[in-house]
C-alpha cells in the first residue's frame, strides 16, 4: 500500500490535521469551520473548476445567433487520445459537417462550398479546437474524482 505524508496542520487556517478513514481523502482538518474538515473536501475544488470549464464550453457553443449552436455530436478516437486524435460530426444550423483533429489541426470535410464559407466566417475551427482542449480538460478532472 502505498503511504502518503500527512502533513502536521492545515494549509488553509493553520489547525491540526488528522488522518482520514479508509474511503476519505488523506487528512482532515480538525477546525470544524474550516472547508477541509469535510471529508469531501478534494472533490470541492475539482467541482468548481468543473463548473468553469463547463460554463466556457457552453459559452463557445454559442457562436453567432446567425450561426447557431456548435455541437460536437459524435466522436470516437483515431489515434493517441491524449494527442487528440479524433473523428466525428459537428452540427451547425442542422447541418452535418465531418471534421478530423490530429494534434493541433482539424480538418473539416464537406462538398458544400458554402460550408467552408460559413466555417471561416464564424471561426468555428478556432472554436472547435478550443472546445475539444475544454473536453479533454474535463474528463482529466473526471479522471480525479
């Protein structure tokens, strides 16, 4: 089993710290008003950035009121998923547009060439990238709980 260093008082106000119960976080604080006395307290801070990456996502969501919402559907993994590589549709005004996102690039793949005018016009690359880096933020703090 491996062993954690418990630390001798609390980061936060300074109160003594004990070891917490099988199934809790490492320590606890023993000051009752202080937040890390709750043995929950981890999750807390993972939640509120939570919240903050999922507000952002919602927010870049909403490109233009002329454009609508962007919405990754569906997507599954081609390659390395730390990396990025995936595969899928996004949806935009009810069309279905296929893209592929190796590293630092998406590509997107329509015979409509006012697809490509609606996908330059609005920055719905630059979007879409930033909502996958959000997603993959996401599910490394999911990774924590």
């Amino acid at each position: 089993m491996e062993e954690y260093l418990i630390p001798v008082q609390c980061d936060v106000c300074g109160s003594s710290v004990i070891k917490g119960s099988e199934g809790e976080t490492i320590y606890l604080c023993t000051n009752k008003k202080c937040y890390k006395s709750d043995a929950s307290w981890p999750v807390h801070g993972i939640k509120a950035e939570l919240d903050a990456l999922n507000a952002e996502l919602e927010t870049l969501k909403m490109v233009s009121s002329s454009v609508g919402n962007i919405e990754i559907v569906t997507y599954h993994y081609t390659g390395v998923p730390e990396y990025g590589h995936t595969a899928g549709y996004i949806l935009i005004k009810g069309k279905k547009i296929n893209y592929a996102r190796l590293e630092n690039d998406i590509q997107f793949f329509t015979d409509n060439e006012s697809d490509f005018q609606l996908l330059s016009a609005y920055r719905i690359k630059e979007n879409v990238m930033r909502m996958w880096n959000l997603l993959f933020k996401i599910k490394t703090l999911l990774g924590k709980l």
